[in-house]
C-alpha cells in the first residue's frame, strides 16, 4: 500500500514502489493538498537542482517566521545552504576544501572510541540503539572539529535541540530550546576556532586559514555554518547509519562479508546511501518565471523534489542486493551547488560506528532489532528501534 501522501512517505515502511511509480509519471505534478509542484524523475530533479531560478528559500522568507529573530534564526540566515550567489560561493569553496582534506583514517579511528563508549549498553535495545544511531555521528563531527571529548555528549544535545527548529511543527517550548543551544553552540565554537593556531594541524586551524586565503571575512558565518555542519549529520548521517543496520538486519547473511573489514563497510554504507538514503525530498522555490520539463512555472511556486526515487530499497529485490547491485539513486547527496560536500565524512562515520555495532553483536550474543518504525519526518527517514 504507498503512503497517503509525499510527506508521509520517508516514514512508510517501503515507500520505493510510491516513488517508483512517481518517477515513472507526469514530470510535474501539482499537489494540491500542500500547495507544491511535485517532481520526481531523476532528470528533471536534476533539472531543477541547477537552475538559478529555483532556489533554496523564498525569496519572500529567507528565514522561516517561527525563528526569525532569535538565536536560532541568525544561525539560519547564515547557512550557506540556506544561500544562493556571491554570498554562497567563496563560503561553500572554504567548506569544500576543509572537508575534502579531513583525515579520514584518523575520523574512523575517533569514531570507533567514541562509538564504543556508548556502546556499553548491555542489551543494547531499541531505544538506546536509536538514541545511540542520534549521538554518535554528531559527537564524532564534533570531534573532528575540535570539541573536547568530555563535551561531546553535551554537544549531542545542544545539536538535537537545535534541528528541532527547523520542523513547522516545533513548539514553543522547542524554539524556545533551539535558540538556547544555539547560542551555547556559536559561543564554544567562537573560543575553539580563538584557540586554532596556524600550523597545529586541526581542522579549524585548517578552516580558519582557507577563508583567510579566501576573503571570507563574515566570522558570524563561519561559526554559524560550523552548527549547520552538525545539525546536518544530526539527521542525514543518523538516518545513514540506521539504515545500514536496517539493511543488515534485513539481510543477516551479509554479516560475515562485513565484519572485520573497513574496506566493506565503507562501500556497503555508500549502498544504503543510495539504496535507502537519508534525505528523502528537498524543496526549491522559483524566483523567477522558468520553464520546467514542458511547464511553466511562476515566481513564487514551490517544489518539492523526491530525491529517494529512482531505484529501490535494499530487502525490496534480492537481485539488487550488495554487493551485486550497481545502480543507483543520483542524488542522494544532493546535486548542484548545493550538494553536500561531507558525503565522504558521514559515509566514514557511519561505516566506523556501524562496524562498532557488529562487534557488539559478536562480543554480547545482543540480539538484532526486533523492528522498527520511522520518525515522523516530512523530509527524512531515521529508524527507531524496537
């Protein structure tokens, strides 16, 4: 049975035949339920992902109205991926490089001694694997930055409390929240990349000397897109994870092929990102009259593009199952200019704490997930654990 409607879809079991026969249909199509264009052949995403006319928030709302204003909303404003021209490019070069230089031997090594301290879970049951599936890729970024490790679960919180934001759905209470971390967030973050020095071989030191080289000047930016980095891996890479443990246990047999074996790990975890990726649909809003496969779209008109179509889940077809399966859905990252640059990073989180799991299940006898459903998410599909 598909989901009663696009935005219900990340959370159904197995959206993939939903977003099959989407892709399969008319290029775009209006839903007149939320009031967007809706496209889901993967050319025509494509299409949509590098025009200059469809951008990443309407013109008329840079920063949505429950936050403008607050700590919350001046993070936002900052975004690069919130950003389009001259105000996007220098930044998103200076994130790119810093992010294309991580060392990611010494990230798989962190994450795997930060995923092993939580990991002490015993039983390790559905909700503290869920809880764990949330902490560990943002801790391990925030290590990468710099956080110290006694700060790291602290910063989990803080993270999570600021994604809570940027749902339509918030509450006061959780606005109230996001701002507050926020704020915690800009001001350890301003005394990290303080203490950078030139040379000392950390990534802010390394960031710090990129927008120097650069001209990027705006500090206020550069500290609010270090929050952005995390309160993405909150959601992308917890959803990256899960997945992969979804798909394991799915498919148990492929254990044995995994254990013990990084190399496999990585290129599994890459699979389910495309396979069963995170980030199921993103939105684009015309600025300006453009023609899109055939329509004619207006100033103002919203789309909502269904990134997750275009091929289908891991367990919906043994003959697409790892590692045989080379097709793949394109954008599960992204496309254009504002592709995510971190999908090297978060493939390497998510494979070093996946590989931290599997030697729990060797070392305790704990038990595989009995099930699972998803969060309520519009946009993105994180498993919980039973």
């Amino acid at each position: 049975m598909h989901p009663d409607h696009i935005l219900a879809a990340p959370a159904h079991p197995d959206p993939y035949p939903y977003y099959a026969a989407l892709a399969a249909g008319p290029a775009l199509v209006f839903d007149e339920r939320h009031g967007f264009w809706m496209a889901a052949h993967p050319d025509v995403v494509r299409a949509i992902l590098t025009s200059p006319a469809c951008r990443v928030r309407p013109p008329a709302g840079p920063v949505p109205a429950a936050i403008a204003g607050s700590p919350a909303g001046e993070v936002f404003a900052r975004l690069i991926r919130m950003n389009e021209g001259a105000r996007h490019g220098p930044s998103r070069r200076v994130l790119q490089q810093v992010m294309g230089r991580a060392d990611l031997a010494r990230v798989r090594t962190r994450t795997a001694e930060i995923a092993g301290t939580p990991l002490t879970l015993g039983s390790c049951d559905g909700p503290a694997l869920s809880q764990w599936t949330a902490d560990v890729p943002v801790m391990a970024v925030a290590d990468w930055l710099g956080f110290d490790a006694k700060a790291l679960p602290e910063v989990a919180v803080w993270v999570a409390d600021f994604v809570a934001c940027l749902s339509p759905r918030s509450t006061t209470l959780q606005l109230d929240a996001a701002s507050a971390a926020a704020s915690a967030l800009l001001a350890r973050l301003e005394i990290l990349v303080d203490q950078a020095a030139a040379g000392d071989g950390s990534t802010l030191a390394l960031l710090k000397a990129e927008a120097a080289a650069s001209g990027w000047q705006d500090r206020q930016a550069l500290l609010a897109n270090l929050v952005g980095l995390l309160s993405q891996t909150c959601e992308a890479t917890a959803g990256l994870l899960g997945n992969s443990i979804v798909a394991i246990t799915r498919r148990p047999g492929v254990v044995a092929e995994l254990r013990g074996q990084p190399a496999r790990l990585q290129a599994f975890v890459a699979f389910v990102s495309r396979h069963d990726p995170s980030i199921h649909n993103t939105r684009r809003f015309v600025s300006a009259p453009v023609d899109v496969a055939g329509q004619m779209l207006q100033a103002g008109d919203a789309l909502l593009l269904v990134l997750a179509a275009g091929h289908p889940a891991p367990g919906s077809q043994p003959s697409a199952w790892w590692p045989d399966g080379t097709g793949a859905a394109p954008h599960a990252f992204g496309h254009g200019i504002h592709q995510c640059p971190g999908e090297a990073l978060a493939c390497t989180v998510a494979a070093a704490a996946l590989a931290c799991w599997l030697e729990l299940l060797a070392g305790t006898g704990a038990a595989m997930p009995a099930g699972w459903t998803y969060r309520p998410l519009p946009n993105a599909r994180i498993p919980v654990f039973q």
